[in-house]
C-alpha cells in the first residue's frame, strides 16, 4: 500500500486523491481531441471545453493536491518530488493559458502549429509529472511502499 494512505483521517485522504485523479483526467484527456476538433472546425466548442472545463480542472487539481498535502502533513520544502510536480504545474498552467487558449479560436496555420506545440509540451508534462507521482524520486529510506 502506497504511504500516502497511512493517516488519521484516511477517508479524507482517498477522496482527495480521487478528486485529483479525475481533475488529472479532466484536465489532461480533452486535450488528445483537440487537434481532432480543430481539424472539423469545432473551434467555439473547443473553446467552451476549455475555458469551461479544462482550465478549472487544472486549477482543482492543484487545489486538491494541495490539500492532501496539507492533511498529510508533508513538508514540501523536504519533498522535492512535490516541489518539482508543483513547478511543472505552473509550466502547465502557463502553456494552456498562453498558447493553447489563444489558438483555439484561430484557424490559421500559425494557431494550429502553436495548438500542437502547446499540446505536445502539456502531454511531457503530464508524463514527467505522472512519473514524479508514481515512482516519487529523491525519497530516501521506505516511504514509497511499506514493509
């Protein structure tokens, strides 16, 4: 069982864990229909979706990160998976607010090269981040799994 887990008030703990795995979800899947929608001219529904629903996940996704390491106690300053995850966020925010968002509306080549481009350096975010989540580096003696 994954240490996270180990706490006073575990219910607490699993549900902001499943609230920030579906805001992973939310935040990141819209993203593989993008260049889809943008090809089929879908461009103001592209853009509802992500004003609407991509953006706030993000942000929720920092919220509830945020909380369970508050409920866990964790000091982030000690914890450089965290603190690395947390910078790649704000990467992530920047890329989807300053070139993913402008381009969604613009058809020309220009928007859509800026589209994929933003697209492409999210979905390394998202790996580098899921792997700073999984495997948790930089953590010393028994943490990540329990005896």
């Amino acid at each position: 069982m994954i240490a996270i887990f180990v706490n006073e008030s575990q219910t607490l703990v699993k549900l902001l864990y499943l609230i920030h795995v579906l805001s992973i979800v939310a935040a990141f899947g819209p993203l593989f229909l993008y260049p889809r929608m943008q090809r089929a001219g879908e461009t103001s529904a592209m853009a509802t979706l992500h004003l609407k629903f991509v953006f706030p996940a993000l942000i929720l996704l920092w919220v509830v990160g945020m909380g369970m390491a508050g409920v866990n106690k964790f000091a982030l300053a000690e914890m450089w998976w965290i603190t690395i995850t947390i910078a790649l966020w704000i990467g992530s925010v920047a890329v989807s607010w300053f070139l993913i968002r402008p381009a969604i509306s613009d058809t020309s080549d220009d928007a859509k090269k800026k589209m994929s481009m933003g697209i492409g350096i999210t979905h390394l975010i998202l790996v580098a981040s899921l792997v700073l989540m999984i495997f948790k580096p930089f953590v010393e003696g028994n943490y990540v799994f329990n005896s």
